[in-house]
C-alpha cells in the first residue's frame, strides 16, 4: 500500500471517528422530525410562525438601534452612585475614596484617590477617555469592532479587549502604561509607529524633552490567579511556581542591533523600544508560518532574535513559535517558545501538551513524554487535547517500557474514553 | 388516507415490529414501498439504515467540519422529497450515495462561491470552530483537506470517495453518475495534483516521504 493510501486512510478514520464522536444520528432525527412538523401548517402554526417573524423583525430593530446606539457610560463614587456621565465634564476623584465609571458596553475605567481623567467622546463601537492626572485602571470588554482609545497628554493608547493602567504626570510629561491582560498600542511622540505592549509588560515614556525616552519593562505585573477548583496542591503548587517564574530578560534582537542606538534605561531589564523594526521582523516568520514555510518561519525567528520574542509574544504566539521550531525538529528552541508559554499563562494547556510531543517526537525521551501527559491529564482532564494526551501518554509509557504505568495509563484512558481511537491497543494493555 | 396507512404499523405489507422495539422493515423493497405510501414510520428507518453511509461520504469529502449536520440533513429531505421517483428499489442504496456526493459536492461549490464574493483568499475566510483532534493530527487533517480545496470538484470529489471514504471503483462511478474510465482518469489527475500540492504542506510532506507516526487508530 502506498504511502498516499496510508495518509488518507488515517484521515479517514481521523475524520470518521470525530463525525461519530459527534453522534450526528440522533440530531439529524430530530432535526427531521422538526421540519416535517413546520411542514404540516396549521391555523395555529401560521399565527405563531407570524408571531415569531414579527418578534425576529422587532429584535432585528432592537440589535439595530442598539448597534448604533454610542456607549454611555455612570458614574460611581462617594457623592454621585450610578450618576450619568456627560461627555466632557471633568472628572476628579475625592482624597480618599476612588471614582468608577461603568460603561454601557461592560467596560471599567477607575479612578483613584487624587486622580482626573475626562470621557472624550463616545460612539457605538466604545469611548475615548482622556487621563488629566494620576494613574486609571482601565478595563475594556472586548467585542467585535471594538474601538476604544484612552489618551494621556499626546499620547493615544489603542485598545480592543484588555486591563491595563494608564499613568498621567502632566507636570512631567510623563506616561506610564502597565499591562494586566491582553495587548495594546501605543502612539505619541518618541513612538514612530506606535508600540505594542502585552501582558506583563510596562511603558515609560517622557514627551517633555522632546527626545524618544521610551522604555518597556517586564513589569511582571499580572495578579495571582486564584486556585482552580479540582486542583490538588501540587497542581496549585506548580501552577502558582509558574505564575512566580522570573520575569524574562527583554533583549534586542540580534540582526537588526547593529544599525540600531541602544540605550538601557534604569535596570538590565529595561531596552529601548523599536516598533517598526521589530513590527517588520514579527511579519517575516509569520509570514512563513502562515504559509506553512516552518523552516523558513524558524529561520526567520532565530535570526530575528529568539529569545526576544519569547520574552515579548503572548501565550498563544509563542505556542505558534513553538510549534514551527518542532516542525523544524529543533527541540531546544521549541522548549523554550513552549516553556515562555507556561510562564505566561498558567492556565494555557497547550503548552504542556506540546513539550510532551517535543520529548516524544524529537528527543525520544518517553520518560519525560509521560510526565508531560500525565501533568497535561492532571490538570486539565477535559481539556481540548486530552483524548490525545491520554492516548500519547499510554505510548510513553509503552515505549519506555514502563508496564505498570502503561497499564495505569490504558485505565485512565479507558475511563476516560472507552470509544477512543485507541481503546483497543488499551484493552490490550490491560489484558483485556 | 390509503388502506395500508389506516392498518396498525405491524399489519402492513412487509413490516413487523418486535415486542418493545420500533417498526422493522425486511429489505429495501419493504421500506420503499413504505415510503412510497407516506408511512413516517419508515422515515424514521431509513435514516437509522443509511445515515452511517451518507455521513461516512459527507464526512469524507467535507472533513471535520461544523456543516456535516446540515448536509447530511440536506441529504435526506432529498430522499424523502424525491424518493417517488425511485422506482427499483435494489437501487435505493447507491440512489442515496449519489445525493449525497451531489449535496456534498454542491455545499463546496457554494462555499467556493461564497469566498469569491467576499472577495477574500481561502486562508483568510475565519473557520468555523468545531470540536476535534488537536495538534498534528488536526495539522494534517486540516492540511488535507485544504489541498483538497484547491482541486476541482469533480476530481476532489472522486480522491475523497476513493481513499477517504474508501468506497470500490464501481461505486464511485455510480455516485458520480460517470463511467469507471472518467472515474479513474480523475483519481489519476488528482492523486497528481494532490501529491505536488502537498509538498507544500510539511505535516503531509513527511508524511508522504517516510510514513511517520499518526497516532490514532480505529477502535
């Protein structure tokens, strides 16, 4: 049989086994059984099917209305709870207590005590807030055509679904923005092209001189995420270990350096920000990744300087990153692009997943493969992967030779999916 | 309403029902004929006997996909709509093979169609999320199946019937109302095609060239 036959007849049960996984029988019978049932009108069914359009007509308006609708937005504090908010009334937080706005849209902006910060404008699709003083907390619910912004001085922070802070010093011109979630752009002198920022990491940056004084930190800012129900303290253990890891050095990236003035700006963790390189550097491999070009996309990556983009990408940029250095059988580097993805979110499974399949495939060290899977199983047991992490974790323990744990393993997968594609090789290995 | 249709279900010609289950029909001719009279009972059969068959040719050309529902669905409102016109009932098997390779067929055309309008390339068009495998196994599904978005219909539908829903030569040709020769100068075109197009792809390009590991298997 050719190795083409052998391809597809692995597609083909691939695919048969998700479309009965899916059970699809008993849909497509009720499915039927419904539309013979619309097919048979009646007097009543008529009145209700005019009903129903006349219901579909008014929410269509209603979505209509609500879409072009702009935000509004309250106003909550000491003295005003739940208040309308006017564009461009000044708002200043008391002393001592803090001032909310609450948005139409579910987004949050919070004032602290002392600090000032007016809405700009509003439009259907989110707001602009302007920081006069002092540092919001800004919280924006992402939905689709989300077009937030919040502006400091000249500075214009472009958001679609994020948390971050946003700091004001008018007397020194200074802007300072810390990312708790998700990714922003920032524009305004000393920023050409605008810069990214994503969790983690923090922005200062100095328009009063009139130079570019921008630097990003790795703020290591994101807030402990409580422990997940069903986790057992080793799991909490290890996911708090990887919420503590240490910040990751920001580097400049290697090709580019040359031509490029670097000042560092307070501590060896700081670097000057150069969007527009890095911008045209971050196209290259994703560029060749997203033509499945993986050596190419690797190639690209390391020259741009690897460990630049592990410290900078999010989570699910550097699984990305990981999966083209193991599709170009570079183990290290997939390691580390998956290991930054840990680091970065704790509760990201596919990272764990894919540092089993670099051990599996590329180091050939089952050993740790099934400590992989095992860690995948334990701790995200309904996870996206798990038919797979169950089934890789029984090979693991196969191929190294570990029967006891193969057998543990071909229980847990048999408990887990008794009609998996592997239940049979598992009934096996339990002497079934 | 019809003599038969007034008679209890277990008293019609060619139908019984065991004690605690549904109606049963012996053979095809039996659920034809039961068709043919309006009996719903019967519906209800015949999607238990061939809903395994359409969705192993919908599923093969479509891969994993969130429309398989809907055109299997699609499927059998055909067969009832036109199961009159069926008048041997020997061929109600690769009767319904052809609606669905046509369904099938005419759900890629139409997706085709739709990405010409929206005036957007094929990798660009958002995927519609469904549950699945992961990881490489996904990868190289997915991958095979985006080569098989760039062959013609005609000929993606032949390679997808073959080695994807591995059904014999003479079957193909039947769904695909062909003769066996078209059908096999369009599996030869195809395979061609498939192959080039897969160096492209590095999940199907090792695949092709060493026959690595896939990691699933049937149960």
């Amino acid at each position: 049989m050719s190795e083409l036959e052998n391809l597809m007849r692995d597609v083909a049960r691939t695919v048969q086994t998700d479309a009965r996984r899916r059970q699809l029988l008993p849909e497509i019978q009720a499915r039927l059984v419904a539309l013979d049932e619309k097919r048979r009108p009646t007097g009543a069914v008529w009145r209700w099917s005019m009903a129903g359009a006349m219901a579909c007509c008014a929410a269509a308006v209603a979505f209509y209305v609500m879409q072009v609708q702009p935000v509004s937005f309250a106003v909550d504090g000491v003295t005003s709870a739940g208040t309308t908010g006017a564009v461009g009334q000044k708002l200043a937080a008391p002393d001592s207590s803090a001032l909310s706005l609450r948005f139409s849209d579910g987004s949050q902006v919070t004032l602290p005590p002392r600090a000032q910060a007016h809405v700009d404008d509003v439009d259907n699709k989110g707001a602009t807030v302007a920081v006069d003083e002092g540092t919001v907390e800004v919280s924006v619910v992402h939905r689709a055509k989300t077009r937030w912004q919040v502006r400091a001085g000249r500075y214009q922070i472009h958001v679609t679904g994020t948390r971050f802070a946003a700091g004001w010093d008018s007397r020194q011109q200074t802007l300072t923005v810390t990312m708790r979630e998700g990714s922003v752009v920032v524009t305004g002198p000393g920023l050409k092209q605008g810069t990214p920022l994503v969790t983690g990491q923090r922005l200062r940056v100095n328009a009063a001189t009139g130079e570019p004084a921008a630097a990003i930190e790795d703020a290591n800012v994101p807030e402990p995420a409580a422990p997940t129900q069903g986790q057992s303290k080793d799991e909490q253990a290890e996911a708090a270990a990887v919420e503590a890891a240490p910040a990751v050095v920001v580097t400049e990236p290697a090709a580019p350096a040359p031509a490029r003035e670097e000042r560092r700006i307070g501590s060896a963790r700081t670097r000057r920000a150069a969007p527009t390189k890095l911008a045209q550097l971050d196209n290259d491999w994703r560029g060749f990744e997203a033509r499945h070009q993986y050596k190419e996309a690797f190639a690209a990556a390391v020259n741009a300087g690897w460990d630049n983009y592990c410290a900078r990408l999010g989570a699910d940029d550097l699984v990305k990153l990981g999966n083209v250095a193991r599709y170009a059988k570079d183990a290290e580097h997939a390691d580390s692009a998956y290991q930054a993805a840990r680091r970065r979110s704790a509760s990201a499974d596919q990272p764990v997943f894919f540092l089993g399949r670099v051990a599996f495939d590329l180091r050939k060290d089952y050993v740790a493969a099934g400590n992989w899977f095992d860690s995948y199983l334990k701790r995200f047991p309904h996870g996206p992967l798990a038919l797979e992490a169950a089934g890789l974790l029984l090979d693991s323990r196969l191929k190294a030779g570990d029967n006891a744990g193969a057998r543990d393993a071909a229980k847990g997968y048999l408990d887990a999916f008794p009609h998996g594609p592997l239940a049979s090789k598992a009934r096996a290995t339990r002497g079934q | 309403m019809s003599v038969a249709m007034a008679l209890p279900r277990e008293m019609r010609p060619g139908a019984h029902s065991m004690p605690g289950t549904a109606v049963v029909y012996n053979d095809d001719a039996d659920l034809v004929a039961a068709l043919h009279r309006g009996d719903r009972a019967a519906r209800t059969v015949l999607v238990q006997r061939y809903e395994p068959l359409v969705e192993r040719l919908v599923a093969g050309a479509l891969g994993i996909d969130s429309e398989i529902a809907d055109v299997i669905q699609d499927v059998f409102v055909g067969v009832f709509e036109g199961i009159r016109s069926l008048k041997d009932a020997s061929a109600l098997r690769s009767w319904i093979a052809t609606l669905a390779v046509f369904t099938a067929r005419g759900r890629i055309r139409r997706r085709r169609r739709w990405r010409w309008i929206r005036f957007l390339a094929p990798e660009e068009v958002p995927e519609v999320p469904v549950s699945g495998p992961q990881g490489e196994t996904h990868e190289a599904v997915r991958a095979t199946y985006r080569v098989l978005d760039t062959l013609p219909d005609d000929e993606r539908m032949a390679f997808s019937l073959r080695f994807i829903s591995e059904m014999q030569l003479t079957e193909v040709a039947t769904a695909c109302r062909v003769s066996l020769a078209t059908v096999k100068r369009r599996l030869a075109r195809a395979e061609r095609r498939f192959v080039e197009a897969a160096k492209d792809h590095p999940a199907l390009r090792e695949r092709l060239q060493s026959g690595g590991r896939w990691g699933v298997e049937e149960s």
